[in-house]
C-alpha cells in the first residue's frame, strides 16, 4: 500500500529540461491534473539512457513518478506525441518553446490545469501543422485568460463605460482598455487601432481554427503583437528570455518572406 501511495502517473507536457551533476537532469512538465510541477530524471543525460528521449521539450508523454523529498522522481516515461514538424523550421520551433515558457511562468504550480494544458497541446499542434504567429498571438491571449488575467476589451476597464468604434488606450497595469476620461497622464501603455481591438476580441471569443482562418495585414499584426507582449511582461514582471530569442529568429526570416507568410501558414 505503501508504494502505491509514493507511486503516481502524470500526462503531461515537457516544458524544460535543466542539467542538474553529471547525468541527471530537472524536468518541467505541465500537466493538466497536477499543474505545473518539477521532478528530477536520474540519469537521463547519459548516452544509453532509455529515458532520455522521452524528456525532451515539447513532449508529450505519460510519466510514472516516486515521491521524493525535494523534487520527486521520474521512474518511466512513455511518449504519447511529438512534434517532428518544429524542427524543420526555425521560426515554428522558437514559436513553440516561447509558447511552453510562457505556459510555465502563467501555470500554478502542483494545481490542476486542464484547459491550460489542452490550449497548449492545440497550440503546438497548430504549429507543427504549419500554422504562423498568429497561433502564438492566440496562446498569449487565451492563456493569460485561462491563468485568470483576461485582457478586459469590451469596455472601459476603470469605469465601465463602453468605447467607441474608435482607437483607444490600451494600459497593462491597468488590465485593459481605457476611455479617453479615465487615461492619465503618466499610465503606460498605447493607442489601439480598431482592427486591432476587433482581432484581439475575436481572439477571445473564438476557437483556434477561427482565428487561424484570418489574414490578418502586417501592421495589425504587429500592434497586436506589441499589446500582447506588453500585457505578457507586465503579468510575468519579466520579458521570457525565449521571446527574445523568437524575436530575432522574426528579425531573420523577415529578411528572406513575406511577412504574410511569417504570420500565416
């Protein structure tokens, strides 16, 4: 009874791997019946490990877990799914890592997240199928949303007041879109064009596929996601270090394509 009770099995998605001594490594995952959690993988970091492809970022497996005092232990592994397309594509693989870094710094940790968990499964699978940045703009909306922090654009978010069809201030410290009566002096934020605020809704509204089906011109695209990595930021209190680095993979295929095929499939 013992064993059964230190024994537990958790789905769950790979959001990082860490070395940790000479062979062993701390292993993320997001799982959508134990949140977000760490367990250390004794030994996967050597050649002949069995373990070692089953932990690799962005796998999605079913692991077999020892209670521990630390950190608990990964025992086995089995892999469910990969995403064999992200390799093929740089912008795609930087896309999916900014996406898992995100779902690790807005899980809770060690509590349940099962839309949280489906959102990402539906993200990456989206942008292993060839999908563009427009799948990464969806993530950042919904799951912000899901982690309870909803971008508030349907009204003014200080006095209630509805907003005309016009631009209007969008303040993250705030949580959303302000009127021009409740703007301050000194509030940082930016002015939102109305296709931009219609996208953003639409968004939050919609499923995935939906939002996916839009072409969306590049200047909309880009204020939404310049509001969007602004909203990030102001939630994690940090820029991820991975948005940076999907940053520059755009600066460099900005260079060769079209920025329609940079933000559609």
């Amino acid at each position: 009874m013992a064993d059964r009770i230190r024994l537990y099995t958790a789905e769950g998605i790979v959001l990082r791997r860490q070395p940790v001594g000479e062979a062993d490594a701390l292993v993320t995952l997001l799982s959508p019946t134990h949140g977000r959690f760490t367990a250390v993988a004794r030994g996967v970091r050597k050649p002949a490990s069995r373990t070692r492809g089953h932990v690799e970022p962005l796998t999605h497996g079913r692991y077999l877990f020892a209670r521990g005092r630390t950190f608990d232990v990964l025992t086995q592994a089995e892999t469910l799914r990969t995403f064999p397309r992200l390799e093929r594509s740089l912008l795609r693989q930087a896309a999916a890592l900014y996406t898992a870094d995100l779902a690790a710094g807005l899980a809770a940790e060690q509590e349940p997240a099962p839309e949280l968990f489906g959102l990402l499964v539906s993200v990456l699978a989206a942008l292993d199928a060839g999908a563009g940045l427009l799948a990464v703009r969806y993530f950042e909306l919904r799951a912000t949303a899901e982690a309870g922090y909803a971008m508030h654009l349907g009204s003014c978010v200080r006095c209630g007041s509805a907003l005309p069809p016009e631009p209007a201030f969008f303040a993250p410290s705030a949580g959303g879109l302000l009127c021009s009566g409740c703007r301050s002096d000194g509030v940082p934020g930016t002015m939102l064009e109305v296709r931009v605020i219609k996208l953003l809704r639409y968004g939050l509204a919609q499923p995935l596929e939906r939002f996916l089906a839009l072409r969306v011109d590049e200047a909309t695209a880009e204020q939404a996601a310049r509001a969007l990595r602004a909203w990030v930021c102001h939630l994690l209190e940090r820029e991820p270090v991975s948005a940076r680095y999907l940053d520059e993979i755009c600066a460099l295929e900005a260079r060769t394509r079209p920025a329609e095929a940079v933000y559609h499939s």
